[in-house]
C-alpha cells in the first residue's frame, strides 16, 4: 500500500494512476491534515511507502514528515516539489528516502517505489538495523538509521 498526499486533484490523480498500473494498491489525501486524521483512525493501514507534495495548504510535506516520524520512525517516505530549490529541500533533506522534483518520469516514481519496497522486505527478512549508507541510492544517507 502507497499513500499519496497531494491539494492538487489533477496531481494527485495522476500520481494513483501511475501507482495503479503497477502491483502497488494506494490511498490518497488531499491534505495534510486529513493523512494525520486517518493515521488516528481505527482504520489506518500502514503504508510501503508515503508519498506527499511538498507545498500544501495548512500543513506542508515536511512538516507532515516530521509528525508521521513521531509516530512511524522507520516510515519510507518521498516528498515531490516543483521546486529545486530553497528551504523546503534543504529542510527536508535529511529526513527523506527520495525526492522528487515536478515534472517528473512516471518511470522514476515508480523505480522508486520498487526500490523502497525491496529496501523494507529486506530489513524484515532479518536486518535489525538499516544502514548509515542507503544501499539502494549510495550518495545519501539513511533517514531511518539507528544505533543500537
């Protein structure tokens, strides 16, 4: 399951589309606020991967970021901005899985995506730990790293 969080409809449509095509089932919110909603909800399912726009109205993506890591630590997650740069990539940056910048290849998300969900069956095929050093994307490092 890939959730998608998205204000734009025309956006976020097209984003479940391309999702769809593939073996991935998704969910999508056209909020931030309404994603932490259903994250309360009894009917929350936890997803491979979340997806989020960055620049929303109310609560932007990486702040989004941020609470759905005080609850899912180790969630997978990818921000997609029109933008290149500024603060909300530099701010981000750290906290991400991937990033994706608007226009973007249907081909890339969904390599990314493949990509996420092999790095998460492989930690729950016995790794207790995920790396400093992404082995999927070797110039970043891991978001979810920890020390034990």
């Amino acid at each position: 399951m890939i959730h998608i969080i998205d204000d734009d409809s025309m956006v976020r449509e097209t984003i479940v589309d391309i999702i769809e095509s593939t073996q991935f089932d998704c969910l999508s919110f056209e909020s931030g606020e309404h994603y932490l909603d259903y994250m309360n909800s009894p009917d929350y399912q936890n997803p491979i991967v979340v997806v989020s726009d960055v620049k929303m109205l109310g609560i932007n993506g990486y702040d989004l970021t941020l609470r759905i890591r005080e609850r899912h630590p180790f969630q997978k997650i990818v921000l997609i901005s029109g933008e290149s740069t500024g603060e909300f990539k530099l701010s981000a940056e750290a906290e991400l899985c991937h990033y994706l910048f608007k226009p973007f290849n249907p081909g890339r998300l969904i390599d990314t995506l493949n990509t996420l969900a092999s790095c998460g069956a492989s930690h729950q095929e016995g790794k207790s730990n995920y790396p400093k050093q992404c082995h999927h994307e070797k110039h970043r490092s891991c978001p979810l790293h920890c020390e034990k």
